[in-house]
C-alpha cells in the first residue's frame, strides 16, 4: 500500500516550507530515518526524514513549490501492509511509522544528530547522500499544529480525494468560531480549495442590495498584471526574507526604538587583536575585532543587567534575563539570519572566539538549525565589513537592544593633544525604550566604548 508522508511543521507554528532539494525519484528504495528532501521554513533549512521503509511511488510537488503544513509531499509503498478501508481514515491521518514514530525535522548544523549521511544510488545510477538512523537513536517526534484535513484515497486506486471535513488553517478555523460562521457552507477561494480569511469575512457580510428596477452592469473584467521581463526582474518573497520582512515591520511597530551613537578610538583594540592571533591560547580560533566587540558588549551588559530583558505584553511584566544569547546578525544567500551563542556570558574569551568562529561557518554554509535562531536576548550587527560607517539598527523581535558596529578606519583624532592617525570606529545601540530609558540605554553604550578604546579594562571590570 502507499504510505503518505505530510510536510510537517517545526514547531513553532510555522505554516509553509519550500522544497529547495528531493534526495529520491519514484523506483527509489527508502528505509526508516533516511533523509528524502531538503526544505526551506521561514527560519532555515532543514532535512526532512521518512519514518518508514519502502519504494518511493510518487514525488508530489517539484523543487522550488511552496507546500502548506499538512499536505502529501511524498507517496510510499510499503510492502507488507494491507491498505485500510477508506472509511476507517482518520479525521487527520498522522503519517505514523510502523514503530509508531512520527516523522522529524533534521535542522541543519545541530552538533549531536541523530542521523548519519551515506551515500544511496538513485534510479540514474547518481550517489546521494542521505540519512540512516545512528544504533540506538531515538529522534523526536515532531509535535505539529493543527494540520490540514487528509484527503483519503478512493479503492479504485487512481488517487482521487474525498475530504473529510472543509480545508482552513488554524488562524482561519479561530476566525470562523469567532464570528459564529459554519466552515461547511463557506465557498474556499484558495488553492486546492483552501477557505481564507477573506472567504470567512465573505460569509458573514451582507449581501448588497441591487436599486429597484435596475440591472447591474456587467463585470469588467481586470486586465491582467504584466511587466517588462527585460527591464524589470520579479523575485517571489519566500522564505527567510519573507519571514525577516514580516518581523522587522513587526518589531518597528511594536517596540518604540531608541538609537544612540558614539565614535570612538578603537586602536588599542586592534592592536590587541593582532598581539591575540600570535597567542598559544588562541591558537586555530579565529580572532576579529567582533569577538572583542562581542567580550564588550557583555561585560557592559554584566555591568548594567537591566538592559537584558524582554517586555511580556500577555502578561504586563518585564522579564529580566539571567543569561545572554548573543545574536550575530548574518548575511546569507537565503537572506538575514541572526542565530545566537547559547549563554555567552559563561564562555572564556577562546571558548567566545570558537562559537563565534562555527556561528559564522554555520550561517555561510547555509546550515543554520531553527534552534540556533531562538531565544535570543541581544544581538550584534557588524555593517562596517561593507565600509559603512554605521547605521540604525532594528531590534531583532523579542530582544531589548542591538548594537550595530561601523567601519574601522584610519582617521585624524586628537590623541595626547597631538592630531595623529588613529583607528576610528562609530557604535550605534538601539533599544525597546519601554525596557530601556535614556540613562541606561547611554550606560551601556558608553561602557561598550570605554572597553574598546582601552581594553585593559576586559581584565578589571569582567
């Protein structure tokens, strides 16, 4: 029988992933915990595992489709197994396996996996490489939001769908019981005759009157949309940048931002930097001006812990962080992405340098986990490697400040009262003015630049 493998959901609610990659054609033979496809959420990419053995029948969507939570996205026929009578299909079938697992996401970058890579010939005789299940590992279950109904398919065998129960998402679902409207008498107006919001509100508003003894003009049609694909190139918003998009407007409109600047001597910090590349401690770790900026930053926010809090609008209560993960914002093919060092105040100035190091080869590789992206509390944007000298940086959605950091360049300043050439650098900190006054937000950033014009002071305020 055929097996329906569903695209699951990460877990934090997400609605859609876009296939990037399939491992396997039809023909192909799959095992349990084999990986099958690479996606991409709103957070990362991922690799999607099967949960049971079998040939691949059929791949339901092409690279490069954007595919809603709970949709089939891979048919299996598993040997062994006598197909259930339709009727006996659940309201929302769990693609289980026969050991009773459900299938996982494999983020990429996670240091201790439950899956290994091995090479597997496809159907055109090419390696790939996929996934089998370490001796022993037990992956977790994937703990999916409310799916979409599962269309069952008929005896005949020719994958025609009967559902159910009328297709909606959840947000829609909780529109439809809010306004008191029966899903069942709503017409769907999305793709695969999905109901919208729009086909909800639709629903409940009066139907207009046409005046008495009047015929209503005929419809014109709209002409449809076109442009000139010479001069002008279309790129559909997906993914990352959509998902970044949607949290910078979210976040500018939410948290009232404050920035403030200051310019500043970094030449003793440089200095540092190149005596710190000859030390036998620091050996094989990369050592940058952004791993003391980052030592700064922390020894400021160990000097002023208030400013690392979060505001919990649900509950009215400001909550104060006893631990720092450090968000590096990274620029990658997919987009911005700012995946954050776990606990990095605990961390000694190497341990700092090698997280910082895997942080920034992660996020290049396009290998980031959507746990690497969570539970940030601060975040660090370097915008001076494209030679700018700074810039208003917007709070990366639940942090209380981010700090953007310029161009390092060689400038007159006033040093000893001479004018001599001097590294230069311009700091900038926005912050949530609801968590962070003027004084406070003017503490931190000062303290940030005292370290960094003498960073002698990492050994006496640390």
């Amino acid at each position: 029988m055929a097996r329906e493998f569903k695209m699951p959901d990460v877990g934090e609610g997400l609605t859609e992933a876009e296939i990037l990659k399939w491992y396997v054609q039809p023909g192909d033979s799959v095992e349990d915990g084999q990986v099958v496809c690479e996606v991409e959420t709103a957070k990362a990419a991922v690799e999607l595992p099967i949960p049971y053995d079998g040939v691949v029948r059929e791949l339901h969507f092409p690279e490069g489709t954007t595919v809603d939570v709970g949709q089939v996205i891979i048919s299996v026929d598993v040997a062994g197994e006598e197909p259930a009578p339709a009727a006996a299909e659940p309201e929302v079938a769990e693609a289980e396996a026969p050991s009773g697992r459900q299938p996982v996401l494999v983020g990429y970058g996670v240091a201790e996996s439950s899956t290994k890579r091995r090479a597997r010939k496809g159907a055109n005789g090419v390696e790939a490489s996929v996934s089998e299940p370490e001796p022993g590992a037990v992956p977790t279950p994937s703990t999916p939001a409310e799916q979409l109904p599962t269309a069952a398919v008929n005896g005949n065998g020719n994958g025609t769908a009967t559902l159910d129960r009328p297709l909606a998402k959840p947000p829609v679902r909780k529109l439809a019981k809010d306004l008191g409207v029966d899903l069942a008498t709503v017409i769907p107006s999305g793709s695969d005759g999905i109901i919208t919001r729009e086909d909800v509100h639709a629903a409940v508003a009066p139907a207009p009157e046409a005046p008495a003894q009047v015929q209503a003009p005929a419809p014109v049609a709209a002409a449809p949309a076109s442009y000139d694909s010479v001069r002008e190139t279309r790129i559909p918003i997906k993914g990352v940048r959509k998902a970044t998009a949607q949290a910078m407007v979210n976040s500018k409109f939410t948290a009232p931002h404050v920035t403030e600047f200051v310019t500043i001597d970094v030449t003793r910090t440089m200095k540092l930097v190149e005596e710190l590349k000859g030390d036998k401690d620091m050996a094989g770790l990369r050592v940058n001006p952004l791993l003391l900026i980052s030592k700064a930053l922390l020894v400021a926010i160990k000097r002023n812990p208030e400013v690392n809090a979060a505001w919990d609008e649900a509950n009215q209560e400001i909550v104060q962080k006893h631990y720092v993960n450090l968000g590096i914002a990274a620029a990658t093919p997919r987009g911005l992405i700012v995946p954050n060092i776990k606990d990095a105040q605990a961390k000694t100035l190497p341990e700092l340098a090698s997280a910082l190091g895997d942080l920034v080869s992660t996020a290049r590789e396009g290998k980031t986990s959507p746990a690497a992206m969570q539970g940030g509390t601060v975040t660090i944007t370097n915008v001076g490697v494209f030679g700018v000298d700074t810039g208003t940086p917007i709070l990366n959605p639940g942090e209380s400040a981010i700090l953007a950091v310029g161009a390092i360049k060689l400038q007159p300043w006033v040093h000893k009262g001479k004018v001599k050439p001097r590294q230069v650098t311009t700091l900038a900190l926005s912050f949530d003015h609801r968590l962070v006054d003027g004084e406070l937000g003017s503490k931190v950033l000062a303290d940030v630049a005292a370290i960094l014009e003498r960073p002698k002071r990492l050994l006496t305020w640390a």
